[in-house]
C-alpha cells in the first residue's frame, strides 16, 4: 500500500491528501520536553504546569536506512526502576487532563535529516514509528527535521504522513501532525520552503515556527528592512509574511495553523528571546492592529495559531516564568 501511494505521488503533483482529523484546545501552548541532560532541570512530566496544551518528547532519531529509534533518556526517567513504565504511565496521566503528547523526531542532531528516498527506507520508517507510537501511546508526531531535506526526501515526507494518517484511522485513532520550521525554512524570499510540500498537503495541523537562532530577516514587504530576532517587529514581520505567502500558495487556514516559536529564556536558545511583555505587544499588534512598533501587519489575526516554546525544561528553569506569563 506504502509503495502505490509513493508511486502516485512521484507521478503526480495534484495528489489529494485525506485531512487531519485530531483536533487541540484553541490556541495552543507547546512545550518541547527534553528527552536528554543538560544543565536546564528535568523534571516529572506530571510536574509540568497545566498551561502547556501539547508537549512534544524530544527528541526521536532516524537512521540512515529510515528506521526510528526513540531511546528514554531524560533524567527524570532514566535509571529509574520501572522509569519507563513511570514514563507511560505519566504520558497517560497528561493525556487524561487533555493534554496531547507528541513524539518529536529529529532535533539539531545528525539524525535529524530524513534519510528516506526509496520504497524501503519509507517501509522501514513507518513500521518502525508506528511501534514507537503503540508502545509509549502518543498522540502524535513533530516533525523537527534540521537537516537537509531535498525534494525527494520531501515527497516522501508528505506520503509517510499520509499513511501514519491512514492506518491509525483504521484503527479507530487519528494522530495530531505538527512541524517546527526554522525561520528560514518557510520564508517568503528563500527557496528553502523544504515543508511545503507537506504543508500544502493539508496533513499538518500546526507549523511551529522557530524564530530564534536566526540571523535578521526581511519581510516580503518591498524595501523592508532586515528585522533582528528578539524584538518585536521581527515576530511581527515574520509571522505575516509567511502567513501571506501561505495564503497565496492557497495553504488552508493558513492563520490558526502558524504557531510562534521563542525561547523560554534567554540561555535555551542563542538569539529570538523576548520578555513575556514584548511578547504580549507582538500579540496585541498581530491579532488586533494594536501596540505596533515599526512594522504594521498587512491584516489582523485574531485567530493565531497559539505559541511554542524550547523548552519546558529551560522555562522550569526560570520558575516557569514562560508559562505563567504568556497566557491570556
């Protein structure tokens, strides 16, 4: 089955991909759960506050034959008797509050490039996550694919998801699908729109945008300055250019799909930090026309995606400062 959708897809650029059907509380609050030890705490998953709505465990790995390999590694758990049953049991116990928890697969690792461009190594990917999923019960997928993705590897993307999609369906399920682009990934002047092929598919739920760890960017107004991270008018400027360039490439929902990405403190990341109050100013003016600074978004967008944080340990370093103070 695996390999007659791939074969349509390389035959075909109008392949009409079925739609997710999970859906999340509007709008969200991702949180990345560090699934490593660094010198950020790493506490309980049931320590984390009620305000994240979607954690992503990060992070899984790809083989170079396709295979993923998700190895429990975070502090928390590790070397714990029974940690990861402890783990299971404490996805389980967020999933009870209506919490989703979604496996992450790459990072800025060197397993985070796809590594699929044949048949087999698709097979081998979905065979080997779909276990992943059953064993730990997740709700779903991120996709954090740092590495280089060409456009072979970016068909297959789109197909793979298709059929986690499918098979989950038919076993009565439906997985949450998300992404998390650097800012140069979906940028309106660049030709590095290496998810758009699954983000024009409609199989994403959610595009958490990273911006931080970036160098300044323009927007696609003409003659726009370059914007640096961590202010305002660099949020402001980068969620509505791709939120229009989304719009003319036809993208569905294009505004409740984006989700902003920062660092939850200055050390988690090494530019793109704002205070929660900068923040809230970058909201005002994006949903309402309000509190703008140099840059005026081409239209208002009341209906934003929601907000992503790295990480949720970096933010329990910081008493939860992130959490706490982000939230309406």
């Amino acid at each position: 089955m695996l390999n007659l959708i791939i074969c349509a897809l390389l035959l075909s650029s109008s392949i009409v991909y079925a739609k997710p059907t999970a859906t999340a509380k509007h709008p969200v609050l991702i949180g990345y759960f560090q699934n490593f030890k660094n010198s950020a705490p790493s506490p309980r998953l049931t320590e984390v506050p009620r305000g994240y709505s979607i954690i992503d465990i990060a992070f899984a790995t790809i083989n170079i034959n396709g295979t993923v390999v998700f190895n429990l590694q975070a502090p928390a758990y590790k070397g714990t008797l029974n940690g990861a049953n402890l783990f299971k049991e404490d996805i389980q116990s967020l999933q009870r509050r209506g919490v989703k928890v979604l496996l992450s697969i790459g990072g800025g690792s060197a397993n985070s490039t796809l590594h699929i461009d044949n048949e087999k190594k698709a097979t081998e990917f979905v065979q080997s996550l779909e276990k992943i999923i059953d064993e730990y019960g997740f709700n779903g997928i991120d996709y954090d694919l740092e590495g280089k993705l060409t456009s072979i590897e970016s068909n297959y993307l789109a197909n793979i998801t298709q059929k986690l999609q499918e098979d989950y369906i038919n076993k009565g399920n439906s997985l949450f699908f998300t992404i998390a682009p650097e800012a140069v990934d979906v940028h309106w002047q660049t030709s590095q729109g290496k998810y758009n092929r699954v983000i024009d598919s409609g199989l994403i739920n959610l595009v958490s945008v990273q911006l931080y760890n970036s160098t300044c960017k323009r927007s696609f107004k003409p003659n726009s300055p370059c914007y640096e991270p961590g202010t305002q008018d660099f949020i402001v400027s980068q969620v509505d250019s791709t939120i229009q360039s989304w719009k003319n490439r036809g993208v569905k929902d294009p505004e409740s799909k984006y989700v902003i990405g920062l660092p939850a403190t200055v050390n988690a990341a090494s530019r793109g930090y704002v205070e929660p109050e900068v923040l809230k100013k970058a909201l005002a003016c994006l949903k309402t026309g309000q509190e703008c600074e140099q840059y005026i978004p081409s239209n208002t967008y009341p209906d934003l995606g929601g907000l992503m944080t790295w990480s949720i340990n970096w933010d329990a370093n910081n008493d939860y400062n992130f959490v706490n103070n982000v939230l309406d």
